[in-house]
C-alpha cells in the first residue's frame, strides 16, 4: 500500500525578497546616481527614505520566517541562499568592475589627494574575520554534536568578531574622513568608500542574523536550517574580503 507524505512548508512565497531587492535598488543604483550623478541631496534622501525602510523589512521578516518555521522541505533554504549569494556576487562583481575601469584607465594612480592609507589595518580585519569563519564552523559542529553551550559561545566569538571588524571599518573611515578623505574627493574615495561600505553593511546583516540565532538558541531553540544559512552567508562575506582588500587596498 502506498501513502503520500506531505511535508508543511511556508516558503513557496513570502514578500521579504521583492522587499529587499527593491531596497537594495533604491539605496545603490537610485541613491547614488542622485548623489554623485546629478548632486541631488533631495532626491538622494528621497531614494533613501524608500530604499532602507524596505530593506530592513525585508531582512526581518526573512529571519523572522526562518526562525519561526518548523517544517522545512530539506535543500530547499540552502538551494536559496546559495542563489541569493549568486547574486550578491554579481553586485560585488559590477563594483569591482566599474573599479578596474578606473584603475586601468587612470594615466596615474591613486589620483590627487589620495593619502596614504595604511595597510596594517585591513590586514588586522583580515584576520579578525578569518578567524570569525573558523568559530562559526566550530559553532556548528558543536550544534551537530548536541552541545548547545559550545554552540552559543562560538556563536558569541563570531558576534563579536564580527563586530569588531564593524568597529574597525567605523574607524578607519572616520580617520579617513578627518584627514579631507571623504566619498567625493576623487574617484578612487568613492570606489573605496562604496566597495569597502558595500561589504562591511554586508557584515553587519550577518551579525544582526546571528543575534537572532543566539537570542532563541539562549532558552533552547535553534533552527538548524536557518544556522547553516547563515554561516555560508558568512562564509561568502570572508571569501569577497580578501577581494577587497587585495583590490582596494593592495593594488
């Protein structure tokens, strides 16, 4: 006798990613086409007012579906962020190019009024966030084993590293920007700025994402599916650093 098994799911449609794709299309493209394009401050905050809004909700009603979700079909989380992280790529990959544009055709490099911008900074962020992909690994092989409290504590180092390497682009830009570095000096300023802008808010979503992990993982729920999401989300920011900073920084 055969019997069909059914397998409850919620994810089949959910208006979290129009919300951030829309987001993301006023803050980027929208917003600083207004800004360095047409300098227009008005119409930049415009774009901004709508982008950021949509992208913040967008972002928690995602992780809120994620974590409230009990019957997931399996694959079908990890076949999603894995396409997510696709296209993330090709946004990194349309900045990155639009930045050898410039490079390449620069008769000399970096322009006029570039400082000297020290490197041991973005190695010692290298570093933090290596180190932050090595303890998210070790949180999840602690949650496969069943010790909820390496879980947490792993979970805890990669908060903080990952704030840490937060606190470090904070400062740098503010050092940056004291010394009359700022986004519209010169085209390298705002290729560094956007880029380098572009992955750390990336970072901060990623430490946002773990909180919410961490916070139900404290009174004993965790949700293994959305736990191995976000670590490959993490691995993929580790993996478009060192892009960063050997292209940016480096070169």
């Amino acid at each position: 006798m055969n019997s069909e098994i059914t397998t409850e799911h919620h994810w089949e449609w959910s208006w979290s990613p129009a919300a951030i794709v829309f987001g993301i299309f006023f803050v980027l493209p929208l917003a600083f086409t207004a800004n360095f394009q047409y300098e227009n401050l008005l119409l930049t905050a415009i774009f901004c007012g709508i982008g950021v809004p949509l992208l913040l909700a967008g972002i928690a009603k995602w992780t809120s579906e994620g974590l409230r979700q009990k019957h997931m079909q399996f694959g079908y989380s990890v076949s999603g962020i894995a396409i997510f992280i696709v296209s993330e790529a090709f946004i990194f990959l349309s900045m990155f190019a639009s930045y050898w544009l410039a490079r390449l055709s620069a008769y000399s490099w970096p322009p006029e009024g570039t400082p000297h911008i020290s490197l041991l900074l973005p190695v010692v962020m290298t570093i933090v966030l290596v180190t932050s992909s090595f303890t998210i690994h070790l949180a999840e092989g602690k949650l496969h084993e069943g010790d909820m409290a390496g879980f947490k504590s792993n979970l805890g180092i990669t908060i903080l590293l990952g704030l840490t390497f937060f606190s470090m682009s904070i400062y740098e830009y503010y050092h940056l920007v004291q010394i009359g570095f700022g986004m519209s000096t010169n085209i390298y300023s705002t290729a560094f700025y956007s880029i380098t802008g572009f992955h750390a808010s990336h970072v901060l979503i990623g430490v946002f994402s773990f909180i919410v992990v961490l916070i139900p993982a404290l009174g004993g729920t965790v949700n293994r599916t959305f736990v191995q999401c976000t670590a490959i989300y993490w691995h993929f920011v580790d993996i478009i650093w060192f892009f960063v900073v050997t292209q940016v920084y480096f070169w």
